[in-house]
C-alpha cells in the first residue's frame, strides 16, 4: 500500500506546493482577472436591461360564458340574448 497515492508521505508536500502556488498570480493572470470581471459586469449590465425592456404580457378580459347574464343589460341569459 506505500506505492498508493494516498499513502505516499510525498502526496501530502505536493498538495502544500500547489496550494501556494495558487495564492500568487502573475501580473498577466490580474489582468486577465480584471478583464473576466469587467465582461461579467457589462453582462450583468445587458442581461438586466433585457429583463427589464421586456413587454408586458397582454392580459384578455375574461370571457362571458354561455349561462352568464348578458353584459347589455337586458336581463337575459347571454346564450338567449346576444350569443345566439
């Protein structure tokens, strides 16, 4: 089992490297963060603009049923009135 990774004493140092070696950025690896956040604002940006320019939706007034009195006033079923 000491040729498995995970009980290899030298796995455990090579993790420690790597873990610092992610703290340091290079100057191109800032730049090239400064510009990945820019470009997630800007779409940020865009993507609320597009939510809030989208039309309303159209809300149809409720249809009279075949039971329902009619709506010019007479009294009737709308079924014997005006829905022939």
């Amino acid at each position: 089992m000491e040729d498995w990774y995970c009980f290899d004493p030298r796995a455990d140092r090579d993790e420690e490297e790597d873990e610092e070696d992610e703290d340091e950025l290079s100057e191109d690896d800032l730049d090239e963060l400064e510009e990945l956040r820019a470009r997630a604002a800007s779409y940020e940006r865009t993507l609320d603009q597009l939510t809030a320019a989208a039309p309303k939706p159209v809300r149809a007034d409720p249809k009279i049923g075949r039971n329902d009195p009619c709506p010019c006033g007479s009294g009737k079923k709308y079924k014997k009135c005006c829905g022939k």
